[in-house]
C-alpha cells in the first residue's frame, strides 16, 4: 500500500506526526516516527490513475506501457482487496503501529468516506459486490439530511497518533463535519453502480440553490459551495462554514453532467450514459464537443439505465456518439433510456 507521509488529501490525517506540543503546526511538524503509515485512499486513487494512464498511452500506440500500467492497477486492486477491506467497507488507512484506521475494531472513526467514493470511482470490488456494500455503509453511517459526514463516529478526545483531525470539537471540519469536497465522490460512484436516485439527493443535500430555503440554518450565500457543513455530532448542524474555500464546484459540476446526466467525454466520441432518478421523464441538454455542438435529449421509456442511441436519425450501436465531422454545426441525439 502508498505511504502517507505527512497526509494525503485530508490534510488533518497526521499518522506519521505525533505532536504534543501546544501551538506545533502539522504542516510543518517534524515526521516524528519511521513514517511506514500507509493510505487506502491513496491506493484507490493509484488505481484510478494507472487506467486512466493506460488508455492514454493506448491513444499513442504505446501498448507495452498501456500494459504495465495496467498491470500496476491489478496489482493495486488486488493489495486495496486483499488488505484493505474491513468486510463492510474500505479502510481508511493503516498508522504508524501497523494498526487499522477507519475499522469496526476501532472506537471511534470506524467509517471514512473518502476510500468508499474513491475506490469505486476505481473500479474496484464492482465484480464481487463489496462496491456496494461499502456505498450502503456510507449511507446508513454517514448521509444526513444535510450531507454525508467525512467519518462515524467522531472522535472525543485528541488523539496523538492521528494528529489534527482529533483536535477539532465532534461534527466540525475534518472531525465528523460535511466535508462538502468529498461529496461528489460518493455521487460518482453511485452513478457508476446506477444508482440514481441516490447520487441525486445526495447532489442537492449540500447544493447551495437547494439549500436556500433553510438559509436561517445554513448562513451561507445561495451561489456558492461551503468548505463544510456542520456535521451531526455538532450542536448546530447543517450549518455552513468557510464559503468560497473548497474544490466542490468543480467535482459537483462533474458528477451531476458527467455522471448523473451522464454526457462525458472519450478517446473515441461523446459519451451519453445517464444514471438520472426514476422519476424524471428525461432532459434535453446542449454539449459543445470538438467544436460543434450536440443537441441531446433523453427520454426515459423504462426504469433502467440501457441506452438505445440515435444520432442524426440513424441507430448508433452503443452510448458512444462518434466523433463528428468537423464541417457540422450541430448533431441531434436521440437518448432512449430503457
């Protein structure tokens, strides 16, 4: 598994730390032990990116390094599987003792949102089930009425061998807080699982729009992302905090067009694969891709997520719109989801 090192994305994870001394920044703390932490999180984000790197070098003909690449993901999946699944969810990370972080032997922080979104954003343990059993986990522990929450349960008291995320008071920021950042990760991977109604509600639990109408409780403007929402353990939860200071908007503006909508991006063309509620009748979006602009609506004629495609009236094999030819203005798609 990665190592640590000083935290990986939460920043508050401090494995490798160990300070005691009042008013002693993590950030620049010296890494007190052998610094052998390890990161689960990490590991699903290796993953992700050895696959995404192996079709980039597929686009280049360089097949013996698409291969090594994804070899390096297998591996990677195969250790994630192997060590890093507690038998209800991913673990967060192992500390500097070799001990289990983010495990139903632990008192407090059993759950961590983070490794559940990322992994599955990964693909791994879509084949043998644990991709949704660790997204059923982060929504009987973890969703609220006004997010899902960064850990379960809160931590109490500070604790010198996970660092800051112990010093905050229960339900705020890192400790136990909505993390408003981590969200859409969760939202993504139940698109790709196909759950749609899930990956919507939970994109309008911390949509500021949405969230305009118990503004009195939220306190933050009605066009911007919060840094985080006070979590359940807080005596004021669903309270925002830190508005502008966050990378929200740009993961949530991915995960509601590219995965719930489900208009992304390929190698080979636009893909057109919604993952929306059942009860929508469907949409109709406008896409400039490679510089010409795609009309799509989609029509929802069953309760699944089957695409029957249709591209300037004639049937397209697949979700995949080929690439266009540049001397169009527009192409007209016609999505049926079945």
């Amino acid at each position: 598994l990665p190592l640590i090192g000083r935290a990986d994305w939460n920043d508050c994870l401090n494995l490798n730390i160990f300070s005691t001394q009042p008013g002693e920044s993590f950030q620049t703390a010296p890494l007190k032990e052998s610094g052998t932490a390890e990161s689960i999180f990490i590991a699903g984000l290796f993953v992700l990116a050895a696959k995404e790197l192996s079709q980039i070098a597929e686009q280049f003909r360089r097949f013996e390094d698409a291969q090594q690449y994804k070899f390096a993901a297998e591996r990677m999946s195969n250790t994630v599987l192997g060590a890093g699944w507690d038998g209800e969810w991913f673990l967060r990370a192992y500390d500097a003792y070799g001990e289990p972080v983010g495990s139903q032997v632990n008192k407090e922080g059993q759950l961590f949102i983070e490794p559940q979104g990322i992994c599955v954003m990964a693909g791994i343990g879509l084949d043998d089930g644990k991709a949704q059993k660790a997204l059923d986990a982060v929504n009987e522990r973890l969703a609220t009425t006004h997010g899902i929450i960064l850990h379960q349960p809160a931590f109490t008291s500070y604790q010198p061998r996970l660092g800051e995320i112990s010093s905050y008071p229960p339900g705020y920021k890192e400790n136990a807080g909505v993390f408003c950042h981590t969200n859409p990760w969760i939202m993504i991977a139940e698109a790709i699982l196909g759950n749609g109604d899930r990956a919507f509600n939970y994109y309008k639990l911390i949509c500021p729009s949405a969230r305009e109408e118990i503004s009195e409780l939220h306190k933050c403007e009605p066009y911007v992302y919060a840094q985080m929402i006070a979590g359940k353990d807080a005596p004021n939860h669903g309270e925002a905090k830190n508005s502008w200071l966050t990378g929200t908007a740009a993961w949530n503006y991915v995960a509601i067009t590219q995965w719930i909508l489900g208009v992304r991006p390929t190698y080979d063309g636009l893909e057109v694969a919604p993952v929306i509620p059942k009860d929508w009748d469907g949409f109709t979006m406008e896409r400039i891709f490679r510089g010409v602009k795609h009309v799509i609506h989609v029509v929802r004629e069953g309760e699944g997520n089957q695409v029957e495609l249709t591209v300037d009236d004639e049937p397209v094999e697949g979700s995949i719109i080929p690439l266009p030819d540049l001397s169009k203005e527009k192409v007209e798609v016609l999505v049926r989801l079945l």
